[in-house]
C-alpha cells in the first residue's frame, strides 16, 4: 500500500483532501517548531498551576462527580494511569486503520494547537505510531459522545503507554511487543495528560468523516447512474433546462442539474425520442425530480461537511488552559460534547437514505414493462426467466431498511456518571451507523448500474452518450450481458464494487467541481 510521505500538520489546517488521504491510506507526519513552542508553553501553565498548589479540574482532582476530591502531588501520575485503564471499557469489532488514523491525526492536530498543557513526549508518542502504522486496537462501541469519547480514546491512550492491543501489518500484538519492535518507549502519562488524550470528540468525527466521505462517492456514483436509468427509459432530459433550477436557487439542485446535461448529452438514445416521436409528456419523478431530491441531499452533504471541517481542526478536550494576567489558569467548559457532530450525522443518514431511496425506484421503474418501455423484468423471455425481479426486492428491502436506520440519534440521550454527566449526544453511534447504511446505498445503486445497463443494452443500434458509454463499458468489463436467468447475488456484488472503488466517478472530475463547497 501506498504511504503518503512527510507531510506537515500545521495545526487547524485540515483540509478534506488530507482528511481524506488520511483515511484511505498510511501516511506519515511531523509538526511544525511552532506547534512545539505552544505545546511546551501550555505544559509550563500545567507545572506552574500545580506549583501554586492551585485546585484545577482533571489535573489535581478526580473525575466527573468525583470533581471535588483533591489528588496529593506524588498521586498525579497514578491518578492518569488509572483513568485510563478504568476508562478502557469499549466492546465490539475494532475500529477500521483508516477510522484509527483520523483519530490519531486530529487527536495530534488538537493537542498541537497548545491549550492542553500535554508534553512533546506525548505529541510525539501518536505521531510515532502513525508514522510506523502501529494501529491500537479501539473497539467500535462504547462512547455516548459525552463526555467526549471517553472509551474508545482510552484504548488509544493504551497503546502509548504499552499496554493493551495493536495492530501492525493486520496481526494483532501486544502493544508493548509493537512498541519494542519499533525502538519506541512506552509513555508515562503526567498530570492532565490521561484527559487531554480521551476527552475529545476525535472518535465520534472520524466516523461521521468517513460517512461524509461514503455519501460523497455515493452521491456521484448515482448521478452517473441516475442518467444512464434516464437514456435506458427513453427519459426526457427537459426537467434539465438550466432556467428551471436557477428560478429556484439552490445550489445543490443547479449543479446536479448540470451533471445530468453533461452526462446525457450526445446520447443516440436520447435522439431517437425527441419532439414529436416522444409522446411522454412528464416522466415518473425518479427520472424527473433528480435535481429536486439529489440536489438537496448535495446541500445537507455540504452543510454536514462544513460542520466536520469545523470539528475535525478544533480543541474538544477539558479543561482547557489559558493565561491571564496573573497567570495560568484551568478552565472547564464542555467543548467533549459532541452535539455538532450528532446532528451532521444525522443529516447524512437523511442523504444515504435518500439516495437508495431514489435509487430503488428507478430500478422499480426499469423492471416495469408499461413505464419503462423495456422487456419485462429486464430479460428476454420473461417467464421462463425471471430477470431482475427479485434484484429489485432486494434494493427494497435496504432502501426500506435505512429508512428505520437513519432515525435520529441525536434525540435521544442518557444521563451518566451519576447524573454529572445528564445529557449526551450518542454522536459516536449517529456516526457509526452511517457505514452500514452505505454498503446498503451501494447495494441498491449497484442493482440499479445493472439494470440500467441492462436497459441500455436494449436499445439496438444506439449509443448512449459518450461519458455513460465509459460508465457501461466499466460495467461490462466486471458483468455481462444478463441474457438469461443465471447466479446473480456476484453480479451486485461486483457492481456494488464498482460504486464503493470510485471507479465510475473518477473519469468526470469536472462533473463536480463545483459541488462542495467546504475543500
């Protein structure tokens, strides 16, 4: 795999494009001298708060309700350790290498920015690890978004300290065993350094990123898909006219708009059937409305993104340090809840939701004789064949099981350690879930490629549009021509492929150029 090499992370100048190198492949990093000048400066305002024998919260104290209870000097080294260990409760399958590393990364990115009052020696304990792809082992469940991701960031913070599990070349070791094997020391946390490290929304947006980035590619995927379901319809591409969608204004939808008229332009297909040949005079809404519905969803991907952009460059962890006149002071705040993120997740769910959504009627539309104009079930001698017929079941049950996936998480809440902690914002599952309902949104844009290929396939003696021309032959080189009633369950899966590798979209960058509008 391909490690992208020494790259500088200038504090609260993550951009998409990095965040989305960072999650798709090894990279490695250094930060910048300035970034150590603040870091050792907020270390000194830490030394220097315990020197006056100041209370601070987190740093000479217990933890949520037990916030009161003041920690002798000689305890503050104990007292992180056992935070930490105490806190490392998560369940489940591990968190994906590419999810952990945009952990670590904005975990660094944000104790960088030097109002943690961490040490180097811990700045440069997570850059080791991701520059020697040593991933710890975090476990997928555990965190309600409140107090930041306490759980799953505690599992992080083991893996610096020698303890618990990692991964190294996809075989689980001990983390001390990884550590050695790479001539690095385990890290013995300081005061305030155990909450720095897991009081932080880092988890909870590193899964909503990855989601973000999923409706992103699915988004492009089923506008190219979308039109050839129009030219293989015989659709009209009038609801197109850019007049209609400017009249209206949203960004979303006139530059959806726009891919479609590029994407149909030039079709045979499309010819054959215009003027006074085409007696349609308004297609289903599947066909019609995608501008409306995919623009939308383009502009609540855009809205999420910039709320993720936000939290992925910001400092989430408490208490925070900071100089006054008379000195350094701590101040608890509660920059860990993770509420933003909740909402941008649940805002993405509403998208992948839409997006199958639309997606599997225009499958439904295909399949049917009398709106498609096509062969029934999409198969010669249907009958004796049965065709796509029960692919189509299958993009609705999906499509109809991300409706009840994407219920929002964000409304719900549960009240923790000892009702201290009262409200939550479960953001860490808002932004799980997103995953599963994107293999789901994947699956049924896959059936749809097939179908509508199929579709096009059909159309004897005339050729599809240059751009969806590429987009067939893709098809064609994983999947042929369904003449008769054969396996199909590896077809979808190959198509699903197809939609998932970016390998349809990466031929019309200019598609959507200006589609996001956070970089």
């Amino acid at each position: 795999m391909t490690i992208i090499q020494n790259l500088i992370l200038n504090p609260r100048q993550l951009s998409f494009e990095m965040l989305r190198g960072i999650y798709d492949q090894p990279v490695t990093f250094s930060l910048p001298d300035s970034a150590y000048d603040a870091i050792d400066a907020s270390h000194e305002d830490v030394r220097t708060i315990i020197a006056h024998d100041k209370s601070a919260y987190g740093i000479n104290t217990g933890f949520g309700l037990l916030a009161k209870t003041r920690i002798n000097d000689d305890q503050l080294e104990l007292l992180q350790r056992n935070l930490i260990v105490s806190h490392s409760v998560g369940t489940g399958e591990p968190l994906p290498d590419g999810v952990v590393r945009l952990i670590m990364v904005m975990k660094v990115a944000s104790l960088a920015q030097g109002v943690s009052g961490v040490r180097r020696v811990v700045v440069d304990g997570l850059l080791a690890l991701i520059n020697h792809q040593i991933t710890p082992h975090i476990p997928v469940k555990g965190s309600v978004g409140a107090s930041g991701d306490l759980a799953p960031l505690s599992h992080m913070t083991l893996a610096l300290m020698g303890e618990g599990e990692v991964y190294v070349d996809g075989q689980c070791v001990p983390a001390a065993d990884a550590l050695a094997q790479h001539g690095l020391e385990p890290i013995t946390l300081a005061a305030k350094e155990g909450l720095a490290l897991i009081n932080g929304t880092q988890v909870s947006t590193a899964l909503a990123l990855r989601g973000y980035f999923l409706a992103r590619d699915l988004l492009e995927s089923a506008t190219i898909v979308g039109s050839m379901s129009i030219d293989a319809a015989k659709g009209s591409d009038a609801p197109f006219d850019a007049r209609i969608h400017e009249v209206r204004g949203h960004h979303g939808q006139i530059e959806i708009a726009k891919a479609l008229r590029g994407l149909i332009k030039g079709s045979d297909i499309r010819a054959s059937h215009q003027g006074e040949q085409d007696d349609r005079v308004q297609d289903p809404y599947c066909l019609r409305c995608q501008p409306q519905v995919m623009g939308a969803c383009l502009d609540i991907i855009n809205q999420a993104g910039q709320t993720l952009l936000i939290e992925a460059n910001a400092v989430t962890d408490n208490p925070l340090i900071f100089s006054n006149d008379d000195g350094p002071i701590a101040i608890s705040g509660g920059n860990f809840h993770a509420e933003p993120v909740a909402f941008a997740a649940d805002i993405l769910a509403l998208a992948i939701a839409e997006i199958g959504a639309m997606s599997e009627r225009r499958v439904a539309l295909l399949i049917d004789a009398t709106l498609s104009g096509l062969p029934p079930f999409l198969v010669d001698n249907a009958g004796l064949n049965s065709g796509f017929m029960i692919a189509h079941v299958t993009a609705a049950a999906l499509a109809s099981e991300n409706k009840s996936i994407a219920h929002p998480g964000s409304v719900d809440s549960i009240p923790t350690s000892a009702n201290q902690e009262d409200h939550v914002s479960m953001a860490t599952y808002c932004a799980r879930r997103l995953y599963e309902m994107a293999q789901n949104t994947a699956t049924i844009i896959g059936i749809e490629l097939l179908a509508a290929g199929q579709g096009i396939d059909f159309h004897h003696g005339l050729d599809t549009s240059k751009p969806l021309t590429t987009a067939h032959q893709l098809l064609r080189e994983q999947v042929t021509f369904y003449d008769k009633d054969r396996y199909l369950a590896p077809d979808i899966e190959a198509a699903k492929q197809l939609i998932l590798s970016r390998s349809l979209t990466e031929y019309w960058q200019e598609m959507r150029n200006d589609w996001y509008l956070s970089k």
